[in-house]
C-alpha cells in the first residue's frame, strides 16, 4: 500500500483542526486556563512545548514514509535511547539502586513492547496511510476519553459541555480524516 505523500491542506481538513480545538477546549472547560501564567509556569512551558513537538512530529515523520514502518520506529527509538542515555546515566546512577523486583521488570518490558515500539510502529503506519495531519487530530481524542475515564472511575461529574465538546471533537477528526470526494471528471480506466 502506497502512502499519501505530501497533501494539499483543504478547507475541510483545517475547519476540522478549528472543530477539534475547539472542542477540546470546551471538553476541558474554561476554567482550566484560570491558572496559566501564575502557578509553575516553568511546568506549563515545559507541557505547551511537548505539545509543540507532538504536533509538529508527524509533519517530520512524512519524510520517511517510504520506509517501513517498523523501519522508522525503530530508528526513532533507537535515537531516542542514545540520546537519553548519558541523561540517564548521570541524572540516576543506576548502579546505586537496588534490583528492582521481577514485577518492576516484567511491567516495563511490557510497556517497551506494547506501549512503546508496537505503538510506534502503528503511528508511522498511521503517518503514511492517512498523513500528518490525519494522525495528529487523532491526539484531541485524548482529551475526551480522559475525560470521560475522570467520569467512570474518579466519580468526575458531567455536563453538557463534555457532550458538546465531545461532539465537536468527532466532527473534527472525521472532517480531518474522511477521504476527498471523488472526481467526476476522470475518465475510467480500460
């Protein structure tokens, strides 16, 4: 399966990146922004930025969508370990901990494997079938579920404002990710 490589931006497709914001904001409420700026504006800046590079990692991951995906996955994870690693080393000193217990070990290879390189792989997957843009608006579904994970296991209270940022989030992923229409100028093959 051949990927999309670089796709026109269209109306739609930014209508439906407004819709998601949009609707993230409104999930996450107004009330949220209250603080920004005056308490821990260092961790603050340090979130904003993380989503800065979230949102711009896919753009940067369409320049290898020729490879496959578990070719690129493990080259990112590969970078990601040596570059973190000196940090690691120096920041932990893990030859002065304790072993840790068989559970420890058990929980982080299973979240290497699963939660890390498996999930990479889908994400370039991702970044070549339906392109950049199309896999990050896939990231304001967070927002809903943690949400609604707050409601079903925290005892969150609702409102109708998470149902309606919920559906402004839909819409926005499915403009952002429904295909184009199709042409009815083209002639049929034969």
């Amino acid at each position: 399966m051949t990927g999309r490589g670089r796709q026109a931006i269209s109306g739609r497709k930014i209508a439906g990146v407004a819709l998601g914001l949009a609707g993230v904001a409104v999930t996450v409420g107004i009330d949220a922004l209250s603080g920004i700026g005056t308490a821990a504006p260092l961790a603050q800046a340090a979130v904003l930025g993380a989503s800065l590079c979230y949102a711009f990692a896919p753009l940067w991951g369409q320049r290898f969508a020729k490879l496959p995906a578990i070719v690129t996955a493990a080259g990112a994870m590969s970078c990601a370990a040596i570059l973190m690693l000196p940090a690691a080393a120096i920041l932990e000193r893990p030859w002065a901990l304790a072993p840790p217990p068989a559970q420890v070990i058990a929980a982080v290879v299973a979240l290497a494997i699963v939660c890390t390189a498996l999930a990479m792989v889908i994400y370039f997957r991702l970044i070549r079938t339906i392109g950049p843009l199309g896999t990050t608006s896939g990231s304001y579904l967070r927002a809903g579920f943690a949400v609604m994970l707050g409601i079903t296991l925290l005892g969150e209270s609702f409102t109708w404002s998470i149902l309606a940022g919920m559906a402004l989030i839909l819409a926005g992923v499915i403009a952002v990710t429904l295909p184009p229409p199709a042409r009815h100028d083209e002639k049929p093959r034969g």
